[in-house]
C-alpha cells in the first residue's frame, strides 16, 4: 500500500474513530514491506466474533456502507468478545478499545470495528486484553465488551470486519452467510 493510500486511509479512520495520538498515524504510514511481510497472499479470514452475518450496505455508516474503508462483511455479535482471525501482529488499537486493527503474516489489513459511532464511549464496556504491536495467533482474544450496556447506551452493535487494503486483491468475498462462531474458517475469502 502506497504512502498516499496509507496517509487517506489514517484519514478516514481519524473521522470515523477520533484522533488518538501520534502511535495511530505512525502505524496508518507503515506498509507490509516495513511489517517484514511481502505482497499480499490468497488467505481465508476467520470470524473473529460470534452473532449474526449482516452485509456492509447495513451499517448506518457510510464509510462502511459504500465500502469507503474496505470491502469485507459485518456481524451482530451475541458473545461480547473479539478473537485474532489470523496470525499477525496488531497494528491499530484504539484509545477507546472499540476497534483494533491487525496485518496477519500474509498481508491482510484487517479493521474490526464493534457497533456504530461506539468511540463515544470512549472505553467504557471494553477490555482489552492485547497492545499494539502485540504478535497474535488466530483465536487469540483480543477485545471483550459489554453486549447489554453497550446497546442500554443506544447504540447499534453491527459490527464490521473490513478488509483496509482491499485493493491489493483480485477479490475480496464474503463466503459465510446467517451465524457464525467465532474461529469460523470461512468468513471472508481473498484472493490474491
């Protein structure tokens, strides 16, 4: 991912998740090659949540919705609590703990984002159990959170999984559909 397209995306994602300091733009301006990682690999991305599959034009936001950040699916999680989908290594954590970012060895920058606009509660509900730069291997736990208070508090839990450098793939394809178990194998296929 080119210098530009890192720099656009750390954009996008300072609007939609909030600044949170100096780390977050270091780490939107790192590229695979800096990760020690080559060009992108044909890869199955597993579910990291348990709940209900719903589609991207689902979510209330658009930067999700019109697939802005990056193609990918969501989920209406029933388990409060997100696990590595692959082996790699954090590269976003959120002040707010309300998403985190991961590059798996194989090249897929992977944004997991819990619920809508849920940065406002700016850590309340979540814990996190990882820290960026934390080495994960899939099914690691990363993030729990409160399913109840979150929604008590209003907000909408679709949750999307999205993949940020989509377009250093041929396709990038949403393969399971109704529920899913976190660890699922099939969740979203690349291909490279």
């Amino acid at each position: 991912i080119g210098v530009f397209a890192s720099l656009l995306i750390a954009m996008v994602l300072t609007i939609v998740f909030g600044y949170e300091g100096k780390n977050d733009l270091r780490a939107a301006k790192k590229t695979n090659k800096e990760f020690g990682l080559g060009n992108v690999k044909k890869e199955m991305i597993a579910s990291p949540l348990t709940g209900h599959i719903v589609p991207l034009s689902k979510i209330a936001d658009p930067l999700f919705s019109k697939e802005i950040v990056g193609k990918g699916t969501a989920i209406e999680p029933t388990k409060g609590a997100i696990i590595s989908p692959v082996d790699g290594v954090v590269t976003t954590l959120f002040q707010s703990k309300h998403a985190i970012g991961i590059t798996s060895n194989d090249g897929a920058e992977i944004l997991i984002s819990v619920g809508v606009n849920t940065v406002k509660l700016k850590g309340k509900y979540f814990t996190s159990h990882v820290e960026q730069w934390s080495q994960v291997k899939k099914g690691d736990l990363l993030i729990e959170f409160d399913i109840e208070n979150i929604k008590a508090a209003g907000y909408d839990l679709k949750s999307p999984v999205v993949i940020t450098n989509t377009e250093e793939y041929l396709e990038v394809k949403p393969i399971k559909t109704g529920n899913v178990e976190s660890g699922d194998d099939t969740l979203l296929k690349l291909d490279a």
